[in-house]
C-alpha cells in the first residue's frame, strides 16, 4: 500500500473509495470506482486487476 493510500485511510476523504490487487505485481491500490473494468495497475499498467479481499 502507497503513502498516499495510507494517508487517505487515515484521514478519509469524504469520498467512498474500493480496494483492489494486481494479479500481476500484487500491488493493492484505491479507487473510487466498485468496478474493475477499464482499471490498469498503477504500479506496472496491467490489467489484470481483482477486487482485494477484506482483512
């Protein structure tokens, strides 16, 4: 998880946000969007992107 994610967990932005993984480079990330469709990992541009699942 980045700082920024980090950070808008901590302080939270008004805004409902979605939490997903890569399944490429395991990179979890935010989104505002529920849905993975057109999304791309924002760490190596892959699409292979999956909702993460709840801790």
């Amino acid at each position: 998880m980045g700082v920024l994610d980090t950070v808008s967990e901590l302080f939270g932005s008004g805004d409902q946000h979605y939490r997903f993984r890569c399944a490429d480079c395991e990179t979890e990330f935010a989104q505002r969007v529920a849905t993975v469709e057109d999304l791309t990992c924002p760490e190596c541009g892959a699409g292979a992107v999956r909702p993460a699942e709840a801790a």
